[in-house]
C-alpha cells in the first residue's frame, strides 16, 4: 500500500489515473487506486495495468472471502496478463451506481448476455463516459465489441435478433460513416422497456487473422425517428447544462432534416414539443415513431417540470 502526498509546490495534481497509469508502467505491475468518485460499495477500485489501460476491480479484503485469509481480486473489467487467474467481467453494481439510475445495472447485464450469447468468447469493453468517471443518468451504454474476423459479418447481421429475445428492440440504426470500413460497425439500438436514456451504442469491430466476411452495412433510421434522437439528445443537453448553442443546434438540425421552417425559440421544453410534434405528423402511423413520440413527451414532463 503507498501513500502519495504532494507537497506544496505541487499546483495541478494529477488524476489518480494518471497515477495509476504512470506507477504501473514503472514498476511494471498492475496498480489498484481509488477513484475521483468514491463508490458507496466496499472494495470498489480502479486497476491500472502496465500497458496502460484501466478499468473498475473489486478487492476483497482478508476473511471477506470464505477460506480466504489474504486479499483477493474480484472480477474485472478488463484482462490483466499479470493476473491471468482473475477473471474478466464488469462490475454492474458500480456502474450502475455511477451512471445513477434506478435499473442501468439489470439492462447492462442483460445486453452484455445477449452479445456472449451471440458469439461466445468475444471481447465486450465500456466506452464514453462509462469507461471513465463521467457517467451520469443520461449516459448510454456505450460498448466496444471485439469480435473474431471470421464471425464479423455474422455479428452484424444477427446481433439485434439476440438483443431483442432480452430486451424488445423498438427502433434500431447503422451508422453510415462506418459502412465502408471492412472491420467495423457502429449501431444503435432504442428499447421498448426502461429508460430511453439508455440507448445502446455498439461499436463492432472484427480482430484475429481469419478472413473478415462481407457485413451488411445494415439501415439508417427514418427521418423521423432520427429527428426524435434528437429531441431525445437536447433533453438530455438542458439537464446537463449544455451551452444554448449546442442544444440549439440538435434542435434545429432535426426540424431541418424533416423540412420544417421552425426551429428553437430557447424555451426549451417547448421546442423540444414541438419536434416531436413535427416528427410524429411526419409518419403518424410508424409504430416506433410513436412510441417514441409518447415517451419523449413523457420525458419532457418529467425532466423539465
């Protein structure tokens, strides 16, 4: 256990991160630390290992674990080469308790299910926010999908077929900028349970030395829903305090995108409405698109009351 303390002359302190980071690369060992954010869950800390990657760990202290007198490392969220024993899996609890809201973990468990149950062995990493110590209640479930070249093509294809016999897929999107890349994917996926905070953001991409197989470059949303996205995105810019521009911009490509000559006024929950209101009228009969329309408003009346 080493304690660092800075002394006075020290004036921008480092992030234990960036701690963590250095001392492993020095000693060449993996290095537990604490946190920014301190977890509520005893044991909960970051490890860092050599190479520099970091992710969350649980540490069980002596007599914590039966038959155990010493300490002893949970599972965690990433491969450690020096710790080969330990195995790899996220700690759902605390990641539900960073991103602070009721019900994250159970959908994070569950998307997490169905992708091992798509193609077994396949590598499964945090991105954005839930990666780091960023994450809030408006953070989506950002995950990296390393998957073997051989079975590429079949990941991109049947994944949402395994994600929809756990969670009901309402509405999903492949991202166009991705299409080209051989090796990669980008896609999104809305649900039809819980909150609509929590979006699926998957990055799939293909690794090892077998031939990648041709994906599917799989579709875009209709206009209409991709204008509800973004509805969805400047609630969650108002309730993190977003610049008016940033918010502003949201709003008024969508009512651009759907061809209407209205667009933000700054009365937020009202603009946010109003789009909805516009994108709904521009495929009423679309079951997602309503769907979506209702829960947005909900939303609305919720986050902005």
């Amino acid at each position: 256990m080493l304690d660092v303390c800075a002394g006075p002359e020290v004036v921008d302190l480092p992030e234990g991160r960036v701690l963590g980071r250095g001392l492993a690369a020095a000693l060449g060992r993996p290095v537990l630390f604490e946190g920014a954010v301190r977890s509520s869950r005893p044991g909960a800390y970051w490890v860092a290992t050599p190479a520099g990657r970091t992710g969350r760990v649980r540490l069980y202290g002596p007599g914590e674990v039966a038959g155990r007198e010493g300490f002893v490392l949970g599972a965690a969220e990433l491969s450690i080469p020096q710790l080969p024993h330990v195995p790899v899996d996220f700690d759902y609890e605390v990641i539900g308790d960073a991103a602070g809201g009721r019900g994250f973990a159970g959908t994070l468990r569950a998307v997490v299910a169905a992708l091992r149950e798509c193609c077994p062995g396949a590598e499964t990493e945090l991105r954005g926010s839930l990666a780091g110590e960023g994450a809030d209640r408006y953070s989506d479930i950002d995950l990296r999908w390393t998957v073997p070249a051989e079975r590429f093509a079949y990941c991109v294809a049947r994944v949402g077929e395994h994600l929809d016999a756990v969670l009901p897929v309402l509405s999903a999107r492949s991202d166009p900028d991705a299409w080209r890349a051989p090796d990669r994917r980008l896609l999104f996926f809305f649900f039809r349970g819980g909150s609509l905070f929590r979006r699926l953001d998957l990055e799939i991409r293909a690794a090892g030395p077998g031939p990648v197989g041709a994906a599917p470059p799989g579709g875009g949303w209709p206009v209409p829903v991709s204008a509800l996205a973004n509805a969805l995105g400047a609630v969650k810019a108002v309730r993190r305090g977003r610049s008016a521009a940033e918010i502003r911009g949201l709003l008024d490509r969508a009512f651009a995108r759907l061809g209407s000559a209205d667009r933000a006024t700054g009365r937020w929950a009202e603009d946010v409405v109003n789009l909805v209101d516009t994108a709904e009228r521009a495929d009423p009969r679309a079951p997602a698109v309503r769907a979506l329309a209702a829960r947005i408003r909900y939303l609305v009346a919720v986050e902005f009351r």
